[in-house]
C-alpha cells in the first residue's frame, strides 16, 4: 500500500462532487479512479489513464468482486422474466383482492417490513422489496423515491444485525482476526448499540406512519401525486414500463410466477452459504451464495413461464438478453465503484483518515470519534464491507487497550459503515436501491440524504451518551 497522505481523499471526494453536480455517476467515477492513479503515478495524468483502465480490468481477478458483477447482471433478467410472465402482476393483484394493500400507506409498509423480513442478504432484499412494491407505489401515486428509501434503509442496516448470514459472517471474521476471544458474542453485544442501524430502520416506519416528507422528498411526492411518476429528463436504472402495457381486461396470472422464483432464491440463499461453508453457514461464500440464488431463481421462472406456455424459450431468450442489457449500466457503476474502491486502499485514504483521528483523544468521544470517521471513510469509497475492513481492526485494539466495550466500539465503526453507505451515491446498495424501485439515481441520493442524516445524528449523540455512561 502507498504510505497515506493528506491528498489521499481527494480521489474519492472528486467522484462524490462530480456525481452530485453533474448527476453523471459513470464519468465521475472514472474521474476518481484516474485522479487516484495519477497520484499513485508521480502526477503523470497520461500514465493514470493507462493504470486505470488496468486497474478496472483488474476488479475481475477477485473472484468475489466478479460474482457480484455477474449477479447484478442476472438480476435484470429476472426481473424481465418476471414481469415477462405477468407475476408482478398477478401478485399486486392478489393483494389488492384480499384487501392487503388498497392505499398508499399499506404499499409503503409492505415495502418496509418485506426489508425486515428477507435479511439473508441486502441485494435480495433490495430486489425483492423494489419488485413486489414498485406496482403499487405507481398505482397508488407513492414516489419511486419513497420506495428507494424505504427498501435503502431496511436492506443493509437489518442484515447488520444478523450474526448468520454473510453480512454478519464477514465482520465476525474480522473481529476475531483483531485476537477478540469471543468474537460472536462481541457482534452479539454490538446489536443494541448499532444505533444507526437502528435509528435508520425505525426512523422509515415513522416516515411512513406519520407520513414525513422533508425538502426533496416533499417536492417528489408532490409531483407523484400530480400523476408524473419521474420528473422531466429523469432516468430510471431499469425499464419497467412492460407493467403498464397490460390491458385492464386481460387474463391475470398466477402470483405464484413471481412469488415461486423470489422465494427460491431467498431460500437457497442460506442453503448455498452452508454448502460452500462446509456444512458452517458462517464460513461460507456471500457472493457465491448470491450467484447460485439467483441463477435457481431465473431456472424456476422460466420452467414456469415454459410450462404455463406465455412465452417459447427464443422469446425467454430475447427478454433475457434484454434484461441484462438494462443492468449493463449498473453493471459499469458497480465496476467502477470496485475499482474506486481498490485503488483508494491501495493510496491508503482509508488509514490516513483513520489515522488522522487516532491520537489523544478522550475515551468519552472515542466512539463518536470512530462512527464519524466510519462514515466519512464509506462515503467517500462507496462501500461498507471496504470499511468494515479498515476500521474493525482499528477499532477493536483501540477498545482492549484503553479498556472500554470491544461491542460499542465495534457498533460504532458498523454503524458508521452503514451510514456513509446509506448516503453515498457510489455506494452499490445506493445503486441497487435506485434500480429496484426503476427511479433516478442521483435523484434518490438527494431525497435520502436528509433522513441519512437524520439518523446519523440521533446515532452520533446516542454513542456520546452511552459514552459518558461507561
């Protein structure tokens, strides 16, 4: 790694800004991955373009990283098959004859418990909650955005606090990577004290009970209700319209075509994690467990669809073709983001900011310390397992030798984590977020954000008291 310096955070930073100012999320990563190599590079900005291109190239060399590419591009077509075969619609359908949702409120708590319910994984989730809820946002006049924050804020920050899955998997490795004797019941204790996590997950239902729409959410709902489903010149990260070409007096068909394959692959998720763990679901493979999920999921649809006689496999075909080329941009994010992701450790961004705050602090404000640098550290590099990575093993040795709690100072670095992927616009659970409910990026990153921050300052006050409680 390169000794860390001061201009270390400028790569990441210069993403994030361009992003915001110019709602190009593609052109401004790149951005930082080539300002990243032009420092690692003697400032020769020549040689940074060619050790970028290298550098993106070289994301598929980790086996993990090019699961996760190959999983974001196989969700498209499932989704195309799905909404193919008529199952989102014979599952709205289905809810709205039994009486289960009929209105607006109803729509976004369907949304908000499906997140607290599916936490074997926070991509499932996202897909699953956008899926199932996206129909009826439109119909009942709830903004797609609404959607992306709801589904945002129960998918990472539920599957957090789960101890089997591979969220939990990952960050108890990491503990006990720091000596930590116990690191189960470390994560275990650090669960309460996850407070934004929490502060996230209970600020959304509140959102929806109370009906709390703030600045740019407001304005987004307003024109929902008017009937305009994005604002002008808006891009959405998928084309769902195929939904909406279904004529009112047409066959319905069986919920079971979309609820069959998403329940297959939020089962074969655990299933997979225990196989590839050896028979530990601990131990097994998060981006290996994903792949096979939905793979089974895509087999399980298209059987359906073949045996129900909808489509011929040429035309199953076509709309999986179709569908992975909807993803493609997402695809190019997600790459991108790897790449940003690996160069910024390899500048080490990470461990001068960490290192930064690391001095004579008072233990009072050491977990308020970590929290915000978490974040900082996850914003500016889009990821929190890549923040996971660097903090936990700061946070921890600084917890045994001053003698405070290793599970709030391991809460904190999470909760931090968590944050600054929440709010992060080059964040792959941010990406995912706008794909699953089809809304505009850039425009979900915008009316997230005060409810991000929201949390985040009920967390950082929450870790000040507990704190000064000890």
């Amino acid at each position: 790694m390169h000794d860390p310096q001061w201009y270390s955070v400028l790569p990441p930073l210069l993403a994030i800004a361009l992003a915001i100012w110019s709602k190009q999320v593609i052109p401004s990563l790149f951005a930082g991955i080539w300002s990243a190599h032009t420092l690692l590079n003697q400032f020769n900005p020549l040689t940074g373009i060619a050790k970028s291109l290298d550098g993106t190239i070289n994301v598929f060399t980790d086996a993990g990283d090019a699961r996760v590419l190959v999983f974001t591009l196989l969700i498209g077509p499932l989704i195309a098959t799905i909404e193919r075969s008529g199952g989102v619609r014979g599952f709205v359908h289905f809810l709205e004859n039994r009486h289960w949702v009929q209105n607006g409120f109803r729509a976004q708590m369907l949304a908000w418990g499906t997140g607290l319910v599916i936490f074997v994984e926070s991509s499932i989730t996202l897909l699953v909650a956008g899926t199932v809820s996206r129909p009826l946002f439109d119909r009942y006049r709830v903004s797609r955005e609404k959607l992306a924050y709801l589904i945002d804020a129960t998918s990472a920050p539920v599957c957090v606090m789960i101890p089997l899955n591979a969220w939990g998997a990952f960050i108890i490795s990491l503990v006990a990577s720091t000596g930590i004797e116990n690191p189960l019941q470390v994560f275990i204790g650090a669960v309460p004290m996850n407070l934004y996590a929490i502060a996230a997950i209970l600020l959304a239902g509140l959102v929806i009970w109370k009906n709390i729409n703030i600045g740019p959410m407001k304005r987004a709902e307003a024109r929902t209700q008017g009937g305009d489903i994005l604002w002008p010149g808006a891009i959405p990260l998928v084309d769902v319209s195929a939904e909406h070409e279904v004529d009112d007096d047409a066959h319905i068909p069986s919920a079971w075509l979309m609820v069959l394959p998403i329940l297959t692959m939020v089962a074969m998720m655990p299933v997979s994690l225990y196989i590839t763990g050896d028979g530990n679901i601990i131990n097994g493979s998060g981006s290996t467990a994903v792949l096979w999920s939905v793979c089974l999921a895509i087999a399980v649809a298209w059987i359906m669809t073949l045996f129900k006689g909808y489509c011929s496999v040429t035309e199953l075909m076509q709309v999986f073709m179709k569908g992975a080329g909807d993803l493609l941009p997402i695809g190019i994010i997600l790459l991108l983001a790897l790449a940003l992701g690996d160069v910024a450790q390899e500048l080490g961004t990470g461990t001068y900011v960490a290192n930064a705050v690391r001095g004579n602090i008072h233990p009072v404000l050491l977990a308020p310390m970590i929290f915000l640098v978490s974040a900082f550290i996850a914003f500016s590099v889009g990821s929190s397992w890549g923040t996971f990575a660097i903090m936990i093993p700061i946070a921890m040795p600084i917890a045994l030798s001053l003698g405070l709690s290793p599970s709030l100072m391991l809460a904190a670095a999470i909760s931090g984590a968590i944050f600054g992927d929440h709010a992060s616009p080059i964040s792959d659970t941010t990406v995912l977020a706008s794909m699953a409910s089809a809304s505009d990026h850039i425009e979900h990153v915008r009316t997230q954000l005060p409810y991000a921050l929201l949390a985040a300052g009920i967390a950082a006050i929450g870790f000040l008291l507990i704190g000064l409680a000890q």
